[in-house]
C-alpha cells in the first residue's frame, strides 16, 4: 500500500494535463499512487494520458459529467493511500512537494492535515505568491499553526493543489460537499481544520495556473451552489476566528454577487455578518455601489497585469 494516494480531477485540460501528471512523476519521493479521475471530457485529454506509461497511474472514468466535488470523492473513495494529495489537473508540483508533505507527516504525527505555500502562474504577467497572514520570518520553515483561520485571513494559505490530509479523517463522512459547485474547498476548509490540526511549509511549492478556460473561478457565482456558511454560526459561537472566516467569505460572496446584480442573493449572505470583522477598507466596499465595485475590479486587473497586486486586507 503506497503512503500517498494523488488525486487528478480530470475535465478537458488537454493542453496542461501532461505537464501537470509529470510533475507528479518526477517528485523526489517516490511513494505513491496517481489516480486521474475523468470526468467525461470530451477533448483529447483521455488519450494524452493515455500514452504516459508508469504502473502508478490508474485512469478512472466517471460515467457521465458529475462535477469536481463529485470527482474528487470518487478519487478519494478509490484511493488506498494513507494519505490523499490533491492536484488539480492544471497545475504543477516543484519535485520536493511529496518530500516536503511526507516530512511534515513524520514531524508533526498530531496533525491529520498539511499544505504549502503556492505561487499563482499567469499567461500575461510574472507570477506572484499571494500574502499571507503570517510572520514573513517564517517563511522556509515547517509549523504547526496555532489557528488555521487566523491565518487564513489574507490570501488563503494554501490551495486545493497544495493540501494534504489523513485518509482516516473522512472513512465515514463525503470530503468535498457535492451539491456545492462554487467555492467547494472554503466548505472543506471550515469542516476540516475546525477538526483537526494543521501542519504546514512556508513555502510555494505548488504552481497554480490562472487565466486558464473551464476553471470554476471563471464561472459566474449567481448561477452556482456555494457554501452554507449559515450553518457554521453555531460553531463559530465559541471560535472568533472561525466567525472572522465566515464573515471574510461573506464579504467576498457578497461583492461578486453585487459585480453580477445578484441582489437577492448579496442581500441572503449578508445576513449574519458581523461587519466588525472586516477590515476598514472591506466596509467601504462592501456598501459602495456596483458601477464603484466595476470600475475597481478593472483597475485592479490593470495593475495586476503590471505585477501590482492591490487588496483589501
């Protein structure tokens, strides 16, 4: 039995599915299985796979088109790994990234979860690595973090292609929520690291592509499923930290539902926030009007193209 089992979500990503199965291949630690999970794509991504050769790699095929949450769990549910590694099937890992999970295993065995930092890799600009919430001083070293949320209040810490996690910890429970269809893994997030302690690297080790077509991020929010974050309130009651994320994800719901004139379904995830929790910059956003919200959301893409990143943290 491999120690880890690496999961491929798989829907027409013909053009970086090679490139993303090979860096799996050559990571320096060795040990593991590779399940590419397909979800009915109907481009040539299939057949790419198909000519890898390595007695690691099993090609699973959903019988029809069942969405990523879906997939992943199928993935997970295949996998005979003590550990599940998730990949997505447009990214890329740096060749230490196993290595570097595996020494976090056997450093901090209290831990059921371990993530790295990532870079975000871009068609029409340099890569960037988002700001974290943490003691630059820190980074190069592996930790366990006191509070996920805490420090998951800037850019997220770590992505879905940078997170590992003990298959023991979801025997009995479906990891990734399948009727969610936006933002799956702030769900997975809030069920898991309230649970369970976290391990992690600081430092990216993970490429993730942006600006790349058939990605969820590209979707319009008002016509997707996104987390309950309703029914977290009771959690968070005694967790501060946890009502902090919550109102964070509320803020960012809310101002992509205004970008969409989605006004019914601003106004429902803004029921329970606690504006407080915001930063300075957050409240003023989140009541100006849409025309400001545009106009912003344009000038931040133009920066963004000059390697300026502008937040509201």
């Amino acid at each position: 039995m491999p120690l880890f089992s690496v999961i491929i979500p798989l829907y027409n990503k013909e053009t970086y599915i090679q490139q993303t199965v090979e860096s799996v291949l050559q990571q320096t630690f060795t040990d593991f299985e590779l399940l590419i999970v397909n979800d009915a794509s109907t481009d040539k991504s299939v057949s790419i796979v198909s000519q890898i050769s390595d007695d690691r790699i099993q090609l699973i095929e959903n019988p029809e088109n069942l969405g990523l949450s879906t997939t992943r769990n199928h993935g997970i549910f295949k996998a005979s790994g003590e550990i599940i590694a998730l990949l997505d099937a447009d990214d890329v890992w740096l060749p230490n990234f196993l290595e570097t999970i595996h020494k976090l295993h056997t450093t901090f065995p209290e831990a059921s979860l371990y993530g790295t930092d990532y870079m975000e890799v871009y068609a029409s600009h340099e890569n960037l690595v988002p700001k974290k919430n943490m003691d630059a001083s820190l980074q190069g070293t592996s930790f366990l973090l006191d509070d996920f949320f805490k420090a998951s209040m800037f850019q997220p810490i770590f992505c879905q292609s940078s997170v590992a996690f003990k298959k023991e910890i979801c025997q009995d429970v479906e990891v990734f929520d399948s009727k969610i269809t936006f933002a799956e893994d702030i769900d997975f997030y809030i069920r898991f690291c309230s649970k369970y302690r976290v391990a992690y690297h600081y430092e990216p080790l993970a490429e993730i592509r942006l600006e790349v077509p058939n990605q969820m991020s590209k979707d319009t929010i008002s016509s997707k499923f996104i987390p309950h974050l309703h029914s977290y309130e009771k959690a968070a009651k005694n967790n501060p930290s946890l009502k902090k994320y919550l109102d964070l994800y509320r803020y960012i719901f809310a101002s992509l539902y205004t970008l969409e004139n989605a006004k019914l379904q601003r106004n429902y995830i803004l029921q329970n926030i606690n504006y407080n929790n915001l930063t300075i910059k957050q409240r003023i956003l989140i009541k100006s009007p849409r025309f400001v919200l545009v106009w912003l959301k344009k000038l931040k893409n133009y920066l963004l193209k000059r390697n300026v990143r502008v937040t509201s943290f």
